[in-house]
C-alpha cells in the first residue's frame, strides 16, 4: 500500500517506520511543525501536557456489561491499521489511506481505540485539536452498537478538554502539520454539547 502513496506521504512513512524501529515515544514530537503547535497552544492558555502525555487505558463498563478498554494509541503500526479494522476509507490501499501517516505524524491529532480484554479492536475514533487549540471529535467506529462506545469517547474527551483548559467545539479547521495534506471526514458532535 506504501507503492501507492504520493512521494510526500512516502517519505512521511518511512520516516515514522524508522522512528518505530527505536525506542518510544515514537510521535515526532520534536519536528519543528509540532513543536511549534505546542508553542502556539501555550500562547493560549492551554495545557499541552495532557494531550502529549495522555492517561493510561481506562476501564469502562459497556450497557450491555461489558468491560472495555479506551486508550489513545501511541503506536504508528497501530495507527496505520486505524481503517482497516472497520474497512473504510483510511484502509491500506484505499483511496485515503495516506491520512493515517498524518495521523501518527501530526502533534495535534490522537486516535483512540476501544479494546476488550482479550486487546482485540471493538472501536476506533479520531480526536484533534483545532488552529486555535479546541477539540473536535470524529465518527465513532465501533463494532458493536450496544456498547456504547460514543458515550465512553464522550467521556474520555470531556476529562481531557478539563485537564488541558481547552473547550469542546463542534467544527474547526485541523492544520496538516508534519504531514503535507490530511483527509478531514468532519467532525461528529459526540459530546452533544451544541444543538
């Protein structure tokens, strides 16, 4: 699927696999785009350190009883995979695939996925943070309706936008940042906050 890229997001590849061929972290946080996004959000007020350093797997218990596991995924080989759990258009080889490089690459972009206790993949969403530092969330995969599994994002980025003294916003423009171009679906009001 790499052949098929666009020489930019090649290079972007590569360079994410030879940073996950060494120890982590493996985000390219010290690329001078992230690090001048960081920059930008401390200019505002806002608290990077949740975002970069963000909370441990959390247990939450599904509606239909479930345990299940919400992590915000650090690894880029689990990054690139994001589509192709749930077959969509972010999968190997599919026509945006090349959104998941930015994904893993840019600073202010975060996928989480819902596990069970086995680690197998229940659901999968996209979280970022705007120009000005807001976050937005994005379609809530999941492969299971009864799970819940919105609610359980719901929650998770309530507690963050808390922690980084940011707000949630139900639309917003997410700048490309290492990466030269991102696939933008639009943003999924899963807070509920807005009318």
């Amino acid at each position: 699927a790499f052949a098929g890229l666009s020489a930019p997001t090649r290079r972007l590849a590569w360079r994410l696999l030879r940073a996950r061929c060494a120890p982590p972290p493996w985000r390219l946080a010290d690329d001078p785009a992230n690090l001048a996004f960081i920059t930008r959000l401390r200019s505002f007020g806002i608290d990077p350190n949740p975002w970069l350093d963000p909370p441990a797997p959390q247990l939450f218990q599904a509606p239909n009883g479930k345990s299940v596991w919400l992590a915000f995924e650090h690894d880029p080989l689990k990054i690139f995979q994001m589509g192709a759990h749930f077959e969509t258009c972010l999968s190997p080889g599919n026509f945006n695939f090349f959104s998941v490089f930015a994904n893993a690459a840019d600073i202010n972009k975060h996928v989480i996925y819902a596990r069970d206790s086995h680690a197998r993949v229940l659901g999968r969403c996209l979280i970022a943070l705007t120009e000005r530092g807001a976050l937005l969330t994005f379609a809530a995969y999941c492969h299971d309706s009864r799970l819940g599994f919105a609610g359980m994002v719901a929650s998770l980025v309530a507690r963050m936008a808390q922690a980084m003294k940011t707000v949630i916003v139900p639309s917003g423009r997410v700048p490309c940042l290492v990466a030269s171009n991102w696939y933008d679906d639009g943003p999924r009001d899963l807070c509920q906050r807005f009318e």
